[in-house]
C-alpha cells in the first residue's frame, strides 16, 4: 500500500515523522508525496498553541476528504493527540487510529494492528488525568533514529539529542505534553551522526526543548560543549549548529567551542521571552535582565562575528505598558539580528491561564506589531551592513527562471532564516554548483534575503 505524510509544527515532530517513514518502508510499504494516491495518510500534529491546534484539525478534516475516494486509513499522532486525546476521539471518528506520545514506544504495534487486522485500537479506561500528571514520554528507540529517512533534502538534517523539558515556564505546555527533559546517550547521536555523514549529509542542526539542558539528567552536567567538539570530528560534516539554547544554560566553555571551531556556526538561538524582572519571574524563567544583558555583551566580545537570535512573547499576562517599553527599548539598544516574536496563547493547564490580568487581544496586536516594526528597522541596517562582503554560501536549489542560484550562508538556519539570490552568471556547470559549497559577493539585500554574485565567473 501506499502511505503519504503530513508533518506540522516543529523539527523536532519532524525527526518523529522521518523516523515512522522509515518504519513503513522497511516494512515494505511504498511512500508517496500526492494525498491522492495514498491508501494510508500519516498526520503527525502540533498542539504547542492555538494556532497550530487549529491547523492540525483543519488538516486533519481536510485529509478525511481523501478516505471518501483511495484512503482506507487516516492515522493521526502526535502533541495534538496526547493533550486531547479523549476529546479527539469523540470528536473525529473519520480518524481510524489516534496515537499518543508516550505509545511511542509501542508505535508500530498500533499500526500494525490497524493495517494488518483492521482493528482500531480503543482505550478501555478513559483517562481523567489533567495534563499536569502525564507521565514521562518514552523517546524512540536508537534503531528508530538511525533507520529515519531524511526529508529536508541531501545537505542538511536535524538531530535530536533529547526529549522533553524540564524548564516549566508557566506558559508552555510542552513538560505536560512530552514529560520532562530525557537526554540521549551521546555515543547514539554520534552514530547516528556518522551515518548521515555517510549519507552525504554536510549540515547537522542540533535540537532539543532546550539544548544547554543536554546530559545533565545522565551525566550530572551540561555535556553539549562536548558533544559539539566531538560531532565536528565527523569527517563529512561540514557545518553544525545547535538551536534552543536556553540563557541560564550557556556556559563559557560553550561559548568558547562555539568561537574557536570553524564547523560550528556563530549563532546562537536564545529565547529570553522578555526582559522585564517582573514578567520573567511571572513567566518563572530562571534569568533576569541584567543576566541576559551581561551574556548577550560576553557572546559579542569573544564572537565578533556572531549572528544573535532570540523569541519572545508579548501580552502575557499582567504585562504592563512600562514592562512593554521596557522590553520595546531593549530590542532597539541591542539589536538582534534575528528575531521572532509571538502573542501570549492561553494553554489548557498551564499555571499561566489562570494568571489575572489577562491581556486584550487587540493590546497583545498592538504590541506585536511594535516590535516587529522595531525589528525591521533593525534588520535594514543590518542587511546594508552586509553589502560588498563575501560569505560561503551552500547552494541548495535554482530559480524557476533559472536567472539565480539560491543558497545559505552558515548564518542562515533553513526554513527560518533568510537565502541569498546569487546571478547566474558563473560558467561552472550546475552540477559543479548545487549542493556545494560556492564563495559569493553581496552586491544588494532586501528586508531578509541576500543578492549576490559568484567570485569566481
């Protein structure tokens, strides 16, 4: 049979996807890309905030479409699943086989048991468990990771180096959904490392809730300096870098590896959420401003050259007009060069829905809308800082009008970050040139993106 997959929310869902596309076609079922011509659909959901919920049911509908004609078996997984699993039941009986998070350990089994027997599997005991008391999640077993098949291309994958977190800040509901942070043993990442090395993989992004967390639940201690260090001595691997680094995590030898290993790419992606005390301590982050200000100085002084990237949440509740400014001023004073920014979601179960003084929604717009202006100003200045010097960009794909090249320079995280344009104008063959690795001079920019020339014509 033919089975198609629909991958939502974050890349961390997306290394559960791959590894369940590997599961099927080791079991001799034939993987499609057209919903049409599939006889099984395969949705793994996001259920972080009410956005993604909302595009996870609609996609969910939107596949049921499909049982009416070839599909016999739609299958739905994932965050979505463990939070509202009772409620998806009731609510979706055109979804053949629902399958929470901590039943991964027993995916396949489930599948199986649909497929093979027809049988869809139903809970004899419906849970009245709060998402607070969800137990711990099981992670995939090793031969899971290494059997996954990679979806994001022949450069770059992710890879998962733990499951979970344990931070609580008491807007998320991510700890109640996956359980708390669960590291990986690092000789499995570097063997799963070494084998996409092997499958021509020349850019590993390192993920995790919070990735500074790694190794301290099995080794007593933060061990992603180390790990790190040791995934640069990957022959084959080109570049690395790591995303989710929680403030409070990162360490001065973290820093330092960061800054003296060419594989390792100078950015850092960290979260602060805010900077007002009096919101951080409400949120129950473990930083403070003057903490975060004096980190952001330390990574700008041993990395000059360092790209700094960070999140943050505005109209949570209780924030007032004065710890917005606040937040709205540093944002001006320090300059990040990427940012995203995201309205307060009110989460089932988290301490923070039932926080007083909830924000309007028509406030939390304003004030998104303020920041992101700020940004782009910032980003402007930035981006015309840019013009005239030379970057190594990956050349990953080609206009449709095949008038540029389209790549990455090692500051650019895929999907998120922005491409460089570079004229086609180079008397190489093309395949000299996509997927390798091109030396490129800037001669324009727009809001995100680069335009540029090869050195070499």
């Amino acid at each position: 049979m033919n089975v198609g997959f629909i991958s939502l929310g974050c890349s961390k869902n997306l290394i559960d996807t791959e590894s369940l596309i590997g599961m099927f076609k080791n079991n001799r079922y034939n993987i499609v890309n057209e919903e049409e011509k599939a006889d099984i659909l395969v949705i793994n959901t996001c259920g972080f905030i009410e956005s993604a919920k909302e595009e996870a049911i609609n996609t969910i509908l939107e596949m049921a479409e499909y049982k009416k004609k070839r599909c016999k078996y739609l299958i739905v997984m994932g965050c979505l699943v463990q939070r509202y699993y009772n409620d998806l039941v009731k609510a979706l009986p055109e979804v053949d086989l629902f399958i929470k998070i901590e039943d991964y350990d027993k995916l396949w089994d489930k599948i199986d048991d649909l497929i093979k027997r027809g049988i869809v599997e139903k809970e004899k005991k419906k849970s009245s468990k709060k998402i607070s008391e969800i137990p711990p999640m099981p992670m995939l077993k090793q031969e899971e990771f290494l059997n996954r098949i990679i979806t994001t291309g022949k450069n770059y994958a992710y890879i998962k180096i733990g499951e979970g977190c344990s931070n609580k800040c008491t807007y998320c509901a991510i700890p109640y959904i996956r359980g708390p942070f669960v590291s990986r043993k690092i000789e499995d990442i570097l063997e799963e490392a070494n084998m996409l090395a092997k499958k021509g993989i020349k850019e590993l992004i390192v993920i995790a809730q919070d990735t500074t967390k790694y190794g301290v639940d099995i080794y007593g201690e933060s061990k992603l300096a180390e790990l790190l260090q040791k995934l640069s001595e990957i022959e084959g691997i080109k570049w690395i870098r790591f995303l989710y680094s929680y403030p409070e995590g990162i360490t001065e030898e973290l820093i330092n590896v960061v800054a003296k290993n060419e594989k390792i790419a100078k950015y850092f992606d960290i979260p602060i959420q805010h900077i007002s005390n009096k919101v951080l301590k409400r949120m129950n982050r473990r930083t403070n401003k003057e903490q975060i200000e004096n980190l952001l100085k330390t990574i700008r002084e041993k990395i000059p050259n360092v790209t700094l990237r960070t999140s943050l949440i505005v109209g949570f509740p209780g924030e007032t007009k004065e710890n917005f400014e606040e937040l709205n001023e540093f944002i001006k004073q320090t300059k990040f060069d990427k940012l995203g920014t995201f309205m307060y979601s009110k989460e089932d179960g988290t301490p923070a829905e039932k926080l007083p003084n909830q924000i309007h929604g028509n406030t939390k717009k304003a004030r998104y809308n303020r920041i992101m202006k700020a940004q782009q100003e910032i980003s402007k200045k930035l981006q015309n800082n840019k013009i005239g010097k030379t970057y190594e960009v990956l050349v990953e794909d080609m206009s449709f009008d095949g008038k540029y090249y389209i790549g990455r320079t090692m500051q650019d995280v895929p999907e998120i970050d922005g491409i460089v344009y570079i004229k086609n104008q180079t008397k190489k063959r093309e395949e000299d040139i996509l997927n390798h690795f091109i030396n490129c001079k800037v001669i324009d920019v727009n809001d995100y993106d680069l335009i540029a020339e090869f050195l070499e014509h």
